[in-house]
C-alpha cells in the first residue's frame, strides 16, 4: 500500500492548487484586461516566480536528468549555463522594451505588436496558426512528462500490480496510467486558468515556484545522501559529492560524445524566450519597467539552482551505482522519478514527484492562456471587430479556446515521444529561428513588411525539412554536416534554421520599400 501514500499526497498537493487559483479567481474584476494581463499590476516579486516557473519545465527537470543519463555532464554547459545569461539578456533587450510599447500601445499579445511594426494586417493570418504549432509541442513536454512521472511513482514492482497504488491496473504494475494522470493534470491546470485568469495563473506560478525549488534542492540532497550510502559511506553534503562524481564514467564527465561545433551552435536554443508568446504576455503584467530588474539580476541564480542538480543526478544515475532496469533505461524520461522512488519512502516520494508536478504544470497554464488570448484577440476581436463584444463575452472566448486547446494537446499527449528533451529541443529551435523578427522590429528601423513575411517563410520551412529529414525527431542525434577543408563539423540544425531566416529577413529588408515616417516616428521617436 506504500505507493498509495504517495499518491494521496500528490492529490493533496493538487487540490491545494486548485484551492489557491480559486481564490485568487475571487479577486478577478471581470474586465478583459484583467482575465488577461492581470491589470498590468504584477510587481518584482511576483514577475521572477511567474516567468522563471513558466520557462521552467518538464525540459529543465525530467528532460535534463534523462539526457545527462544519456548524453553525460556536457548537457549542462550546452542549455543551462548559456540559458542563465541568454535568458536574462533576453528580458533586458526584449522584453523591457516590449513592455513599454505594449503599455503605450494597449498591446496584449505578439501579434498585436508585429500588426502594427509591420504595418501588416495579414502578418496575424501567418503568425497566429505557427506560434500555436510550436507552443503545442512545447504544451506536450509538460503533459506527457506529468502522466509519466506518476505512472512511474504510483506503480509496483515490474509483475507485481499488487503492491501498486491502484492494484486494478495491471498493465501499469498497479501505476495510475499515464493517460489518467495527464488527464487529471490537465483538468486541475485547465480549472485554475479558467477562473483565474492571469492573476491566477502568476500566483499559482509562484506557489509551485517555490514548491519545486526547495523540494528539488530536497530531492538533491536526499538523493546524494542514499546513493553515497551504496558507494561506500554518507558524510556531509561536500563529502558525498565528492565521493560521487568519482564514480561518474569518464564518458559521462566530459562533452566527448559532442563536438565542438554542435556544442556551440546549442547557444542559438536559449534564443527561444525572446518569441516565445507567453512570455511575452508575463512581461505585460509588469507594474514598471523597475519590476523586470529582479528577474535579470536572479534568473540566472534560479537555473542553476535547478539545472546542476538535476544533471548530477542523471550522471549518477548512469554511473552503475544503482541498477536501472531496461525499461526505465530506454525512456530516460523516468529516469529521475525512478530514482526518487527506489531510494526513499513514500511520503517523501510523495513531495518529491509533487515538486516535479510544480515545474511542469507552472508551464502549462501560462501557454494555455496565452493561445486563448491570441485567439480572442489577434483573431475573433480583429477580424470580427474589438467593439462588437463585451469584455464578458471575450472572456468567455478566450476561455472557450482555452478547452479547445487542452483537448488537442491531451490527444496528442496519447502518442509518446522517445525523448522530451529532443521534442523541447524542436520546439524551442523553431521560436529561437523567429527571435531575428523580434529583434529587428525592435533595433531596426530598416525591417520591412516583406523582409518579415521572408524570415517566417524561410523560417517554418527550413525547420519542417529539417525535422522531417530527423524522422520527425524520433533521430536525437540529428546533425547539419558541413564539409570545410576535409574536416567535417557537425552543427545542430537550429543553426541552419536561424541562418536562412537572418538571412532572408535582411536581404529582402534591403530590397523592398521601407516602412513609413509615422511608423518609424511610433517605434523609433528618438
């Protein structure tokens, strides 16, 4: 009955969410700035817990544990250290600027933006069905992570169903399925955003924020502890890391599995936050351009208190201290909830796998209501006319939507990928192709209409034939080969993506009439 234990706690964990977005649903005032952007009152504090919880996800925890047991130590130097400075350069250039022309502006979303920038009303028609085809894979990380980590967490030994939490499931040694697990996840994600709007989902943020910080640093510690005990003998936290890391195979200690080359051309994937459409929504929330100084100052603090130990702990658990049996092996996914389960007892199983949930869900409900956002606004009030509905009824789009959405990613969370970490990897080369856009229409006066209808073309093309030639992700090892002198250098193919948009977004800048006075005097007044 032990697994049952944990499983009530996970539940536990959840209503205690649903009762924090309900509440802050009772301070919602019913407008649709405030379902949507929180009445642009979300102070430093609130900004941090929201924006790192939200690009913290099933990628950073679950993916990151599963391609160091993989790939070894290198993963952390390939995402996390160049994401810790990328990512607040990031919110520094980007998204402080944003913020002030979205607060001069009334803009709620991208597309609002680029409409206006460009100088394009069909620019939306373009943007909207591809920014929604990336976030939905990204949507699918989080979903199909979440129903994993409690199939794995819930379940008994392999034949033994009876010793599970829910011993009718046999197929799932007594597990609670993936499939029930996502569903419930989802739902509990849905209600929150559903009620709660922005407000809701930042003050969820925070919560699970903080809730899977500490219980990952719990997790990192109880984790060192236990496997030191099978090594040899547990000492301090110092000692066991030390004792450790001797143990690590030197294959696993390096980056010698990767070249040089592909290594590198990783640094173009942290880009991805500059496009990525809800963070763009969270910086709006922002009470003053001063609220985005805690964020750039902590942000990269924050992920590496959560990347290093994540990646040790899949080093370790390649390393042999503890026998990984093949099933858990061949989907590295579950490799960090194995560990959790094997090596401590139920309750604390229990707040662990629920530290996990935080990360994942603290990421769903910020996509989700951002593409209900788009849709409300970017398509049905600027095409069928802002004027033509109350705030109530774009509310209840916006929400409609919402469902919709959550239907469709739970559909396709039913087909699991081989890996998370390279479906993340996918999802985020697409938006990181996209950040030249941004960055133009911010820094260049000389982007035009066409030279961004060019990068976005160039840009969805480029990446839908190169993940089809990856056997639609299912080659993690998918590289660009560039032949130079008779030394050939592997590259990651974001880099070929990023290429041929920069490239066609400035040639064809270049050659095509250039936007006007007013446009130029709106954006650019100094």
């Amino acid at each position: 009955m032990t697994p049952l234990v944990t499983l009530i706690i996970i539940c536990v964990y959840l209503g205690l969410l649903l009762a924090l977005g309900m509440f802050a649903s009772r301070l919602f005032t019913g407008t649709k700035e405030d379902y949507q952007l929180a009445s642009h009152s979300i102070g430093p504090f609130l900004l941090l817990m929201s924006i790192f919880g939200t690009t913290m996800t099933a990628f950073a925890l679950v993916g990151s544990s599963g391609e160091a047991f993989k790939e070894g130590i290198g993963v952390y130097g390939m995402m996390a250290s160049s994401s810790g400075i990328i990512h607040s350069l990031c919110f520094f250039v980007i998204g402080v600027k944003l913020w002030t022309l979205g607060r001069d502006n009334g803009y709620s979303t991208q597309i609002q933006f680029f409409r206006d920038r460009l100088e394009s009303d069909k620019i939306g028609l373009l943007l909207f069905p591809i920014l929604v085809g990336l976030v939905i894979p990204y949507l699918l990380v989080g979903v199909i992570s979440a129903g994993g980590v409690v199939e794995t967490i819930t379940g008994g030994p392999p034949g033994k169903p009876e010793l599970g939490a829910l011993p009718f499931f046999e197929s799932t040694n007594g597990g609670v399925p993936r499939e029930i697990a996502s569903l419930v996840i989802c739902g509990v994600v849905l209600v929150y955003v559903f009620f709660g709007g922005m407000r809701g989902t930042a003050w969820a943020n925070a919560f699970q924020t903080i809730v899977f910080m500490a219980l990952g640093l719990v997790t990192f510690y109880t984790l060192s502890d236990k496997l030191a005990e099978k090594v040899g003998e547990s000492g301090t936290l110092m000692e066991n890391l030390r004792l450790l890391s001797q143990q690590i195979p030197e294959s696993k200690s390096t980056r010698a599995e990767m070249s040089q080359t592909q290594f590198f051309t990783y640094l173009f994937i942290p880009l991805s936050v500059g496009m990525f459409p809800h963070l763009f929504q969270h910086w709006l929330t922002a009470k003053s351009a001063n609220s985005f100084k805690l964020s750039v100052v902590a942000h990269p603090l924050f992920i590496m208190i959560v990347w290093v130990p994540c990646v040790l702990i899949g080093v370790w658990a390649a390393s042999g201290i503890v026998m990984i049996p093949p099933p858990v092996a061949e989907n590295p996914n579950r490799v960090l909830v194995f560990l959790v389960k094997s090596l401590t007892d139920p309750v604390l199983s229990g707040l662990l796998v629920s530290g996990v949930l935080a990360a994942i869900m603290s990421s769903l409900d910020s996509q989700f209501l951002c593409i209900g956002t788009m849709f409300s606004n970017d398509m049905v009030g600027h095409y069928m006319g802002h004027d033509r509905y109350s705030d109530r009824t774009m509310v209840l789009i916006t929400r409609g939507f919402i469902i919709a959405i959550v239907a469709v990613t739970y559909c396709f969370s039913l087909f699991e990928p081989p890996s998370v970490f390279a479906l993340g990897v996918w999802c985020f080369s697409g938006f990181a192709s996209l950040f030249p856009l941004v960055f133009a229409a911010l820094y260049w006066r000389g982007l035009t209409k066409a030279g961004a209808y060019a990068c976005v073309l160039s840009t969805i093309a480029t990446w839908f034939y190169l993940f089809r030639a990856s056997g639609y992700g299912s080659d993690r090892t998918y590289t660009l080969d560039i032949t130079l002198g008779g030394t050939t250098y592997e590259l990651m193919p974001v880099a070929g993506i990023f290429a041929a948009s920069a490239i066609s977004l400035i040639v064809v800048s270049l050659i095509t009439p250039k936007p006007s006075t007013a446009t130029l005097q709106k954006f650019f007044p100094s």
